[in-house]
C-alpha cells in the first residue's frame, strides 16, 4: 500500500477544517485559492495563480519533459445553511461545502505534498484546482485556460458517503449521468373559469404534458440504460376563477448514454408538438444542454484500478453499487484527453443517512489518506503508461 506520512495527513485534516469554515460559492472561491497558494508556496511546489478567475494550475516537475499527467479537484461550496454541529461548521451563513470540495481540495494538496518529497514521478504533473464544478461550468473555463495544454492523461475523483473509509470506487463505463434542462412555454386562451369552452387552458395542456412526457422514459428508453425525466416546476395561473392562458414547465433530463440524451431530448419535443396541436396550444419547447455522462474508457479504468489497488490494497477496492445520475463537468475534460474518474469511499457510521448536498453532509476524514494515496500512485502508473504505449 502507498503510504502518506502522518504530517502529511494532519496537514490534510487542519487545511479541511479551515476551508470547510470558510466556504465559498462558485467564482467567489478568492480566500480558498489564497489558501492553496499559501500551501504551495510552503512546500515549494510553482503554480500559476488567477486561471480563469479564481482556479490555479499547479506543477511537479517529471523525470523527463513530455505530456503532463493531470490530477483535478473541485474548490467551489453550496448555498446551503449548515446543519452539521460540527466544531467546525461553516461560518459564512447560508454556504456551506455540502459536497466534500473542502476534502477534494485538501486531497490533492496533500498529493502534491507527498510528491514533492518523493523522487520526480516519470512525467511531470499537473494540479488543477477549479473554481465552479456546482455551477458546471468551471472544467470548460480552466479548459480554456490551457489546464489541458500538453497533457496526455486526466484523473479525478469524488468523496462519496455511500461507501466505507478505505475504499476506492472504480468503474468502466458510465460513472456520472448528463444534466439538461428544458423550458416549455404554453400558451393558450386566458378565460373565466365558468366558460371553459371559452379558453384554452393551458393547466390542461401542461397537466396533460407532465402526465406523457413521464411515458418517455418507462417506454420509450432501453431499461438497461439509466435515465430520468423530472419536471420541477409549473407555473400558471393567477386566480381560482381564472382559467390560465399562460403556462411555463421547467425540469431537469439524465442520461448515462449519450444516444439516449439525443433521444430524450427530441421525445419532450415531440411530445410537447402534438400535445400543443391535440389542444390547439402554442408550446414552445427550449433544451438547455449541460455537462454530458462521465464515462470511463476500459483502458483508463484498467489503469485506475491497478493505482488503486497498489494504493490500498484489493480488498478495498470497489465497483459503483448502482447508477449514479448526479451530473459532473469532469466529462468536460475527458472530451479532450484520456482518463478515468473514480470515487473515494467517506461513510460517517451512523450519518450516512445525509447525502451530499444535504445540510447535515458529513465524511469521514480519513479518506483524505485514501485520496491522497491513490493519486500518488496514479501520478507515477500514468506516466509509466504514457511512455510505454508512446
């Protein structure tokens, strides 16, 4: 097993903490990015500070010059009033790191910590540190930044409460769901409510549009292929004895498969068409795309798995129980470079019962060693990789 010395480790837990006092929300990340300087500076690791913003692209030299192997992590908080009692809850009110990025951050601090003491990995490493992962548009920012310029392979990976401390969860194949969204703008004949036959009414229209766009999923997608459909808002209407003219339904489209998205996407057009013509309704339908499915590539997962069973041992390592449909801009990276995303076992016993994004969110701290040992091994094994299959 790879083994993080205790320092490096107490470093970890103390930078956690702090962050986790200070949150901030996407693009505000400004103190938390002064503290990852701070801890760059201290162990003499050469970072290049303001990357789109608030994100810092970080740099451990290789045994030779050639492609970088890139590790990410995720900096940003949640608008969230936390609920943890905590001795170190948040003191920002309102924010709160309900999403484990304080863990993230201080993982791949302590990595760069425990690299910088052991002989120069085969190729040179970058740290990127991104600002905005809950607004999923922070990878594409850094992206376009050079965070990817010159690199060969990209890994990452997320805290997740559903497993034990120790454990490292790698997969092939989908790992994370695409997260879209659509507006439908129905728009009918505003009348009383006692002269129905007067209107055109458009609670109808969009009750009759809830109703069958559930229909999608349950027949219309391949059951092996994990999708979801919700609507989460409809709004109509102004008075009891008003019959609406106007109606508006937003929701949230998943997907792990890339056709399925496409074909999710087109079924809420053509629903929302004929549902608009049976009832002589204008319907309007937007598709707001967002982050596709992150899906790991058999060779990558090979490779992840082989780093984390040198970093932990077989025992510990694991595959996802179920489909995970929560979205995650890491995809953004893997559109343009190899690589494989992984997840990092943090169950509190006994509050594994709050979720991520939840006021009560917690993880276990000691997968902060867990974290920090499977990208150094990762670090060294792609590296190796790279300059073989050159």
């Amino acid at each position: 097993m790879q083994a993080i010395d205790k320092k490096i480790q107490e470093s970890m837990i103390a930078l956690r903490r702090d962050l986790h006092q200070h949150p901030e929300l996407s693009w505000k990340e400004r103190r938390t990015s002064a503290k990852v300087c701070e801890f760059l500076d201290q162990i003499k690791v050469s970072y290049q500070p303001n990357v789109a913003d608030t994100g810092i692209l970080a740099e451990i030299p290789g045994q030779q010059d050639g492609p970088y192997i890139a590790l990410r992590a995720d900096m940003d908080a949640l608008p969230i009033q936390e609920e943890t009692d905590l001795p170190f809850s948040s003191e920002v009110n309102g924010v709160m790191h309900a999403c484990g990025h304080d863990g993230h951050t201080s993982i791949l601090l302590g990595t760069a910590m425990h690299l910088s003491q052991q002989p120069p990995p085969p190729l040179p490493i970058r740290l990127i540190f991104q600002p905005a992962e809950e607004t999923v548009k922070g990878a594409k920012a850094m992206i376009d930044n050079g965070a990817l310029e010159n690199v060969a392979l990209i890994f990452g990976g997320h805290l997740d409460r559903h497993y034990l401390a120790g454990k490292v969860i790698v997969t092939e194949g989908p790992v994370n769901a695409s997260s879209d969204r659509f507006c439908i703008k129905i728009s009918g004949q505003g009348a009383h409510a006692a002269r129905p036959h007067e209107s055109v009414d458009t609670v109808v229209v969009g009750s009759l549009l809830v109703m069958a766009i559930q229909t999608i999923v349950s027949r219309e997608v391949n059951p092996a292929h994990p999708s979801v459909i919700s609507v989460g808002r409809f709004d109509a209407g102004t008075a009891s004895n008003v019959i609406a003219g106007h109606a508006t339904l937003e929701g949230s489209i998943r997907a792990q498969d890339p056709q399925v998205r496409k074909h999710l996407h087109s079924s809420i057009k053509r629903i929302a068409e004929s549902v608009g013509q049976l009832h002589d309704a204008d319907v309007k339908v937007e598709i707001i795309k967002g982050v596709p499915p992150v899906i790991n590539t058999h060779e990558m997962t090979v490779l992840a798995r082989e780093a984390a069973i040198t970093a932990v041992g077989n025992a510990n390592v694991g595959q996802l129980a179920n489909a995970n449909m929560g979205g995650e801009d890491f995809s953004y990276y893997l559109d343009h470079v190899p690589g494989c995303y992984v997840r990092f076992g943090g169950q509190v016993p006994g509050n594994e019962g709050f979720p991520a994004h939840s006021s009560r969110f917690d993880f276990d701290e000691s997968a902060l060693t867990t974290g920090a040992a499977y990208y150094s091994t990762i670090a060294n094994l792609a590296g190796e990789w790279v300059l073989k299959n050159r």
